[in-house]
C-alpha cells in the first residue's frame, strides 16, 4: 500500500537519535538511512560519518526516534459526515501526533460493506492523506448484525480486518458463522466487547453515575461479552481482537485466555489508561466514551495489563463529534473524543509518572498492531517503509482549541498541558510534519 | 421587605443542586421561608421584591404542581412570570436544549426555572446564560427546591434536626427527590434511611450516608418521618419489581405499617401520589400527613430561593 508518488527519490539519514524499536531489539544511540521511501539501515552504526556526503543528513541532537505509531481504531466523517472529519483533516491530526497510519473504522454512512467502499477509502486516501490509511470492514451488511459481508473481497479490496467498530455482533450464532468464515481467509475478527442488553448505561455504574443520576453501564457486561468471544473462538480457531477493554476483569479474563494459548489480542484506548470515571466531573461530555471510562483500581489493572504485555495495543479511539452532538445533555450527548494527535502525549505520561517502559509504549503502538494486523510498517529495520517519527518526551504543550489540527475539537485533555509529542512525522521516507517551537 | 437592605444569603449565581451547597446556606433558606410562609398566609400577599424582575419557567417535562409553585412564588414576589409550554414550541421541531435556553437567555430574564428529563440539564444551562438558573428537577439527578420545602416542613413540627430519624420509602433509584433529600438531611444532621427493593436503589447507595433498608419492618422501625416516593407505574412492568400487588404488599406505607414508625412520626409525599400503591388514602389524608402543608411550603421556600439569588443579580437590591 505504499504509495508511490510519495517516495523520495533522495537518499537521506536521521543522525545522533535515540533510536527505540523494542521489536528489532533497538534502545540507544544510533541513526537511520532511508532512499526511495524504505529503511536502508538503521542502528548504531549508522551516523554522519557512515553516510557520508551520500545522503542528506538530519541531526536529531539526542531526540528519540521511534516507529511511526498505528492507531488501530480511528473514526472519521468520511463518507458522510465530512463536517465532523475527513480522512484529509484526520491525517492531519494523526501526522501531528506521530501516528503514521490510521486503521479507520466501517461506521460509516455509506457503511464499508462492501468492496467498492474500501477501494473509495483507499483512493481518497491516496488523494487527499498524508498518512497511510487502511480500512476495517463491518462483519455484517450495514452493521445489523444479521448477514455477512463479503469478507473475502473485502479482504481482497484491502480490509485489514472486520469489525461493527461501536457496537458487537449481538447475536453469538451469527459471530460464529463470522469466525469460522473468516478463519477460511485468515482475517482478523475485531469485536467491540459490550453485552447489549446490559449497556444501556452511559456511564460506569457505580456510586458516581449514582450521585449524577446517570444510568449505569457495568463492567460486566464487557465481561460477559468477552467470556462469550473466547469460548466461540475456542470453538471455531478464528483470530480474535477485542477492540478496547476497560476494566479490571476483562484484564484476568484475557489473561487466563492468553495463557490457555488462545489466539487472541485486545486493546485499551489512551483515554481509559489515564482517565477515570471522576473525570466526568460535571457532566462533561468529553469524557462520555464507549466503553466507558471506570474506576481507579480498573485504570490501574488496565495499565498493569500494558506494562506485562496483556493488552497488547493502545489505540487512540479518535471519534470526532461536533457541538450538535457534544453540547447537550449528558444522557443524551454522542460517545467518543478525538485523540490521534494527544494519543503519544497521553501514552508517554505513563512514561512519565507511572513507571511504563518506553519500549513497551512504543510496542503497544507501533510493531504489535503491525504484527496483529499483519502490515509491513511498524518496524524500523532494513527493507521496511521509512515511517518514523522524532519524539522530544520532555516537551511540553498545552492542549487548545486552535492547536488542535482535527476538524472536530472534542478533546478530554482540552486545555491540559502534556508532556512530551512528536516533532516530525515521516510517512514514507517525506516529512509530513514538522513541529513549530513558539 | 424593600429591595434595599437585603443581605447576601447565598454565594452562588444559580441554585443547581443541594449537594454543593452548606448547610448554612440551606438554614439561611429555610429562615427566609418562614416569613414567607407567613406572607402567604395574609389576605395581601403581594411583595416588591422581585418588582422588574422577569422569571421564565422553562419545564421539558410535564408537571403542574412544581410548576405553578414557581409561578406563584414568583408573582407573589412581584416578578413577571412567563411559563414557556414547550411540547408546543421549537424544541419539538428539533431546537436543542441549549439553543432554546440561548434564544430565551436572548430576552433578558433574570431567572431561569429549569425543568428536564435529562441529569445535568440545568448545570448545562448555567455555563450557557448569564441569568440565574434555578434546578426544578433535572432527570434522576437533583430537585434541590423539593429538598428545601421537605426539610422545612419537617422543621416547623420536629423543631430541630438532629437525632431525627427519616425513612425515605421507594424508588430511590429513579428518583431526583431522594438524592436532594438525602443530601439535604445528612448537611442538616439528620439520621436518614432508605427503604426499597435492591432493585430500586442505585448502585453505591452505601456510601451516600444512609442506612440501607429492605423491609418496611427494619426500615420505619423507631422512624419520626417516613418520605414515601412515587413509583413511577411504567417501571412497574417486570424489569424492577415483578407487579404493583407485590410492591403494594412489601412497600406501601398503609395504617398497620405506620404503626412499626414512633407514634407521633410525620407522613410526607411530595406527589403525585399513587393512592393505594405506595401509600393508602387512610394515611395520605390522616391525621399524620403533612403532605397539604409541603404544597404549601413549596411556594415559600421557592419565594425565599428566588429572593436569596436576586439578591446576589448585579444591581439586584444587594448594595
């Protein structure tokens, strides 16, 4: 899916950067040579003497260079509600934050069902992004959960997996058929793990949705969803991801299904890794997720669950919204936040004051969704595509309004100071985005 | 009372919910009310205090007697008062909330009376306008006046709060008047108890400060004021009790059940009432109801919130 035209044909080397790729066993001094929009070379032994006067040098001056992150689960206006976002606006947004390619989701209007929606996804793409971008298929014809899409063609077309993106398949039956034909083409099942008939809430259950007079969606009904997938992919073999999980439970339950040698993934958003429940504060609608934001002691198993390798992906969930459907009341607001551009500023400060490894982040974000959605980008080693990203982790910036590039502003973090961001974002081997010091 | 020499009793703009405010605050309040329980009691009950003001009632959600509670209190001060009937107006033509708010904020009123299906609504209204906002009940979160109005009728016959013991009876799960009431009782010192199923108790309740109760027998057991709520009658169809026989046989408060509360324990409601289901007539309407007299003290302590929150409008009568 390299896109061609985008190559350099010049012959240029990143220089004196913390290179850290957990994945190729990278964590120190080094540099990276990259012609034609592919790595040449890269570790320690690449540095300005090295290259010589072969190739444009950049020095980096001790800044870190990582992999350029893959967010697993973007949502864009694009087809339909392009005044929220389009694919153009969101790569914005995702080239400012290190995010080198967007997985975006089906939920969509018209819905990705079908082939011909995943090949307009790919040429608006091509067209207008300045990120790579790689679409998920819904698993069932306009996400009714009753037919099958078409997964192979669709898989054909370019889906990288399929997935109802915001809500599960309700109906185990029909998951299963999903599973046992999507095994048949080796595509990866993706489930937002949230028991229906259980989740009418819009908030955690518990004594603060009590205290707002919000009805409460219960950490158990994700469990019970996920305790559900996993016997139906015992059954059936098929690979398995769960979307996000969020709370302490869904954690032991992946874990015991992990160690039964299940082949099963799940991810967490940032936003449930460094946010709580009590961040809802007065009603603020920013902070209405799905699945929702918990408590405390879940926020912690959840970050536990990065850090050992249980989860094994952190997403940003960007979900644009504008205010018709943000500046209402609480019960009757839309879900989700924006986050491809706070999505590594949000990571890192469990870098910062929570004893994560930086590898470990960096993994989360960059070879794991690579591995689990079987791209060729997520890596930093010779022959791959020269996506990276210069991160200063100390640098710090105030999340506003009028910094943020996404068309839609619905940020949990508005107005927050994070530390630490991307300061250049490669997408095949052109800078896409440079960071201006003010 | 003139506009002038009238001191600050509340330090805030809007009144949104109980569980922000003091229990100073809320005694101040309360103070108020009486005189204008006794206002209300004189063939001329007519005041100046709001003389200029305009108040708007702005209720998304049906209800006469909160409703015309505000709009006496609010002509009794003196104020214009307008009821803005809004199943009838843009707002079922697809306005949102705030636009609504915004369009009449545009018309100058110095008191906005809040009523919606949705927790929270008022306090997004507040960050909205710049007139005052007063919470008339806000989905199942708060209904601070209903509080204020419960607490001084309970006052003016148990005299004090502390050491009383009240038993909130019901759907505390649904309900806005709960909350205020058990966070208004517990600032005031009061012992409270809730009675219901499981089923109609949210979940954390524990820690709200009260004491959780399943039977009547326990719950009323030595209570001196038992608060019956109403059981909304489209939850009864199964999801949270299985029929109104049942909930009438554990639930409803009637002579015998009264017994197990001490003798001289006060019966309140803050309707409307289920007669025969949560509550009997034989006890709505004997000699230990109060609940005419918390109709009545509606409109005083709603005449003493709007007075209070006058007070602290700029030019307001306050310097």
């Amino acid at each position: 899916m390299i896109n061609p035209a985008k190559h350099s044909a010049r012959r240029r080397a990143y220089v004196n950067a913390n290179i850290v790729a957990p994945a190729q066993g990278l964590n120190g001094k080094g540099g990276i040579l990259i012609e034609d929009g592919w790595i040449l070379d890269v570790g320690p032994k690449v540095t300005k003497d090295s290259v010589g006067a072969s190739a444009t040098v950049t020095d980096c001056k001790g800044l870190t260079l990582i992999p350029g992150l893959i967010d697993m689960r973007v949502f864009t206006g694009e087809p339909g509600t392009e005044y929220r976002e389009t694919l153009a606006s969101a790569s914005g947004a995702a080239a400012a934050g290190g995010v080198t390619t967007m997985i975006v989701m089906p939920n969509t209007q018209p819905v990705i069902d079908d082939a011909a929606i995943v090949d307009f996804i790919l040429r608006r793409a091509r067209d207008t992004a300045s990120v790579r971008v790689a679409p998920m298929a819904a698993i069932t014809k306009g996400l009714n959960g009753e037919m099958m899409t078409e997964i192979g063609l669709l898989k054909e077309a370019g889906a990288v997996a399929i997935t109802e993106g915001t809500k599960p398949v309700a109906s185990a039956n029909v998951f299963r058929r999903a599973l046992t034909y999507a095994k048949d083409f080796d595509l990866l099942v993706v489930q937002h793990v949230e028991e229906p008939s259980l989740s009418s809430g819009v908030m955690n259950a518990g004594e603060t949705a009590s205290r707002l007079g919000l009805s409460g969606n219960p950490a158990m009904s994700e469990v019970i969803m996920l305790e559900r997938d996993l016997r139906l992919v015992e059954m059936t073999g098929a690979r398995y991801h769960a979307s996000q999980i969020s709370s302490r439970h869904s954690v032991e339950v992946m874990r015991a299904a992990k160690a039964r040698g299940l082949p099963v993934t799940c991810g967490a958003s940032v936003h449930h890794l460094v946010l709580n429940e009590n961040d809802i504060g007065a009603y603020r609608t920013f902070f209405k997720l799905s699945p929702p934001l918990r408590s405390e002691d879940d926020r912690r198993a959840l970050v536990e669950a990065v850090a050992d390798g249980t989860i094994d992906v952190i997403v940003s969930g960007h979900d644009p919204q504008s205010a018709d459907t943000k500046r209402l009341p609480f019960a009757e607001a839309a879900y989700g936040a924006i986050g491809l551009e706070t999505l590594l500023s949000a990571a890192l400060s469990l870098h910062h004051n929570e004893g994560v490894p930086l590898a470990c982040l960096v993994e989360a974000m960059s070879s794991k969704p690579a591995e689990i959605l079987r791209l060729e980008t997520g890596r930093l080693a010779p022959g791959a595509p020269a996506d990276f990203a210069i991160v200063d982790l100390n640098l710090s910036w105030i999340v506003e309004e009028d910094v943020l590039r996404s068309r839609a502003k619905n940020s949990p973090f508005e107005h927050r100071t994070l530390e630490g961001r991307a300061v250049e974002t490669i997408v095949a081997g052109e800078s896409v985005f440079a960071y201006a010091r003010s | 009372m003139t506009r002038d020499a009238r001191p600050p009793l509340l330090k805030r703009q809007h009144l949104l919910a109980i569980d922000d405010i003091s229990s100073l605050e809320a005694i101040r309040i309360l103070d108020l009310a009486e005189r204008y329980v006794e206002v209300s009691r004189q063939t001329d009950k007519r005041q100046l205090v709001l003389q200029g003001r305009t108040q708007v009632n702005l209720f998304f959600e049906a209800s006469t007697r909160t409703q015309s509670s505000f709009e006496i209190a609010g002509k009794r001060l003196g104020a214009d008062v307008m009821n803005m009937a809004v199943a009838n107006s843009a707002v079922s033509k697809g306005e949102t909330l705030l636009d609504t708010a915004m369009t009449i904020n545009a018309m100058q009123p110095d008191f906005l009376v809040v009523r919606h299906p949705s927790s929270g609504a008022a306090e997004l209204l507040a960050q909205k306008v710049s007139c005052a906002v007063i919470n008339a009940g806000d989905g199942q979160h708060e209904h601070p006046t209903q509080a204020l109005l419960d607490a001084l009728t309970i006052r003016r016959h148990k005299k004090q709060f502390e050491g009383l013991i009240v038993a909130i009876c019901g759907d505390v799960l649904h309900s806005r008047v709960a909350r205020s009431n058990i966070h208004l009782l517990n600032k005031l010192g009061v012992q409270v108890r809730v009675v219901a199923p499981s089923t109609l108790l949210p979940s954390g309740i524990g820690n709200f400060g009260v004491e959780v109760h399943r039977s009547m027998e326990t719950g009323l057991k030595g209570a001196d004021v038992v608060m019956m709520l109403r059981l909304q009658l489209e939850r009864m169809t199964g999801a949270f009790v299985p029929s109104i026989r049942e909930y009438y046989r554990f639930y409803g408060l009637n002579a015998e059940t009264l017994k197990i509360a001490k003798p001289d324990a006060m019966v309140m409601h803050p309707g409307p009432m289920n007669r025969g289901i949560e509550i009997d007539s034989d006890v709505a309407d004997g000699v230990q109801s109060v609940i005419r007299e918390q109709v009545e003290m509606g409109v005083a302590v709603r005449m003493a919130v709007l007075d209070a929150l006058s007070r602290n409008i700029p030019g307001g009568g306050n310097s």
